[in-house]
C-alpha cells in the first residue's frame, strides 16, 4: 500500500468510515509507525487547507477596502467559510485525538515489549546466545 492509500485509510479510520480489513491493516504492530505519519500528514494537510481559506477571507477584506469587492461577495466568501471552518476544526482535531490514542498505544507495546525483554534478561541462567545479545541491546540504547 503506497503512502498516499495509507493516509486515505486513516483519514476513513479517524472518521469511522474504513472497512474492516482496512482497520485490521492499521492496527498491525508493523503498521503503527506508517499509521502515526499518515494521521501527522492528514493533520498537517487539514491545516493547511484551513490557512489557505482563512488567507482568502483576507484577500476578500482587501479586496473590499480598495473598492475591487462589495459588501455582499465579501458577507458570501465569509459566511462560506465560517460554516466550512467549524467542520474543519472538528476533523482536524479528530485527526490529531486519534494521532494521539495511536502513538499511545504504540508506546504501550513498547513498554510491554521492553519489560518482556527485560523478564527474558533476568531469567536467563546460560550464556546468553547471539540472539539474545541483540535483543538485550536493545535495552542498554
């Protein structure tokens, strides 16, 4: 799955609107990492989006001090974007929420990973082999 399709996945998730293989593929240990920099994207993306709309209210109350826009296509382009801002702050933050409860649940496998680990290390009674040297290195970083 290109990146593109893995922020399209997240964006349906964080909205309810994925399919069940396409959560099963999100929630896979191996796929947290990729899952975490799609919702930092689709955050970064809303935002974005956000900054360029609210520059175009801007540009219109330029627009209407130099005399280039009247009163009433200033009122539209405002009206239009004080309804279009409050969704998209709703799923911005959304976004960033379901960021948050990821990258959380990402680090509780990790601490679950290391104290596992670090059980393993205490109980071992032999040389350690290759194996477990790399695995209790990982420990000591």
């Amino acid at each position: 799955m290109s990146f593109i399709d893995v922020v399209t996945v997240a964006k349906r998730e964080a909205k309810g609107d994925a399919t069940q293989d396409e959560i099963e593929w999100l929630t896979r240990s191996e796929n947290r990492e990729i899952w975490a920099r799609a919702l930092r994207s689709a955050v970064h993306e809303a935002q974005e989006q956000i900054e360029i709309r609210r520059e175009g209210v801007e540009r219109a109350r330029v627009e209407v001090a130099a005399g280039l826009l009247d009163q009433r296509g200033y009122r539209a382009i405002a009206d239009e974007y004080d309804a279009w801002i409050k969704k998209a702050q709703r799923y911005r933050l959304g976004l960033e929420q379901r960021l948050a409860e990821v990258v959380s649940q990402t680090q509780a496998e990790i601490d679950r990973l290391r104290v596992a680990i670090e059980a393993h290390r205490a109980s071992s009674t032999s040389t350690p082999s290759d194996a477990d040297s790399r695995l209790w290195s990982i420990l000591d970083k």
